[in-house]
C-alpha cells in the first residue's frame, strides 16, 4: 500500500472514529439527564404531602447500583457490550470504504467490512454515508455479540474478554468458531481455560493466503484478550528523513 492510501485509509478511519465519540458522547448526555429525571421523580414522590396517609408508609424510590465493573471482574457475558475502545479498533482493522467493493473472497462489501445483503439495496460502486457505515458497523457488532453469547454459554468473562471473542467473530463469522471448524477453542470454553480461548484467537489467512494484516490483528486480539491492550501492534517505521511509515 502506498504512502498516499495508507495516508486516505488513515483519515477516513480517524473521522469515522471522531463521528462515533461524537454520537456516543450525545447518547451518554441524553441517558444522564433521563437519569437525572427519574432521580428528582423519585424524590418528589418520596416527599409528596400524600405519601404519609393514613398510616401508610410512602413508597421507597432507591437509586439502582452501580454495574459491577467488568474490567476488574468477570461477569456474565448476557451483561456485556462491545466497548467503545473495540468499536474504535474495529475501524482500524477493518478501515473505512464509503464505496461498496468485492473482498479478497469475491463479496460486495463496503464500510467497516460491512457484508452487502440484499435487504442492503446496495450494489458494487454504489456510495454510502459515514453515518451508514456506523449504522452498519453497529448492526454487525450487535450480530457477533449474540454470536459470542450463545457461543461461550455460561463462562464468565472480562470486558476486554469479550471484545476480543467479538473480534474473532467479526472478522471470521459465527460459523468459523463453531465446534465443527474450531473444536479446540470450544473445548477450552467448555473446559474455563482462559489460556486456551486466548491461543486459539489467532486467524491468518484470506481466500486461502496467509495475510500479514491477519496476522498482526491476531496479535492484536490476543494481547486485547489476555492484557485489555486495544494498541495496534504493528511495526512502526521512521526514515532517517523523519518519514513514518507501518
């Protein structure tokens, strides 16, 4: 890939990523203030001159607590949700087309190695929006979510866990870590051993090739699995002119 397309790939990546913090930042203010609300409700409920009537104790209004956080402790997967740090290094496995192209394998993708469906109305040089690649990118996230649930069962796992079986799902398909094509890694489920799940995260090749851009996402897979390291691994260069490449 040459300086200038690794330069574009780059710059759409970085405003996808810039528009999803943006929706993500309004969707937590708008959950803040519902919030808030639903507080100052039960306070003035509580308070009301009619909630102590004829011997009746006012009804109690309690704020619920606080989720147990997942990046200290394993919790069931059913709780978890892909973190906006795996939505961002999704992106930047997968990068950004806004024009709908064949994959290695042949198939009409485009976004966030979004699949086309028919149901997509989308065909091979047909353009979408960044909005629409982060539409995209969310439906498929939401499709491997519940593909790693029904996958890992009743394991309990950490957050950074989860993105990582997230990932592998993303990139290879639910029908790719099934006990038929990944026997090992489903016997390391059944069995808790973590250190196994994280040996079998790796994944090399495309249409039959092995891929060095696989390669170093398993890295980074793995490392996000056993350490939350979301960084991108590969090798970065820098010429003895200051130019930096990867």
């Amino acid at each position: 890939m040459s300086k200038l397309a690794r330069w574009m790939r780059g710059e759409m990546v970085r405003e996808l990523v810039r528009r999803m913090r943006r929706k993500s930042k309004s969707l937590d203010n708008r959950r803040g203030k519902r919030k808030t609300a639903l507080a100052l409700s039960a306070g003035i409920m509580a308070l009301s001159p009619g909630a102590v009537e004829y011997g009746r104790q006012a009804p109690t209004h309690t704020v619920a607590e606080a989720a147990i956080d997942a990046m200290k402790y394993r919790v069931d997967a059913d709780q978890l949700s892909v973190s906006e740090a795996m939505k961002e290094a999704l992106a930047e496995e997968e990068g950004v087309m806004l024009t709908v192209y064949r994959d290695v394998a042949g198939y009409p993708t485009v976004g966030v190695g979004h699949l086309v469906r028919p149901a997509d109305n989308l065909k091979v040089g047909d353009t979408i929006t960044y909005e629409q690649a982060i539409a995209f990118l969310e439906k498929d996230i939401r499709h491997a979510e519940e593909a790693v649930k029904r996958l890992v069962g009743d394991l309990p796992l950490y957050q950074y866990e989860f993105d990582a079986l997230v990932d592998l799902v993303y990139n290879v398909g639910e029908g790719n870590v099934s006990e038929d094509k990944s026997p090992k890694l489903n016997v390391a489920i059944k069995a808790g051993d973590y250190q196994g799940i994280a040996d079998e995260l790796r994944y090399h090749t495309a249409a039959g090739s092995k891929a060095n851009g696989l390669i170093y996402r398993s890295e980074r897979r793995q490392a996000i699995f056993t350490d939350a390291a979301y960084g991108d691994p590969r090798p970065i260069e820098i010429s003895v002119s200051g130019e930096v490449s990867a």
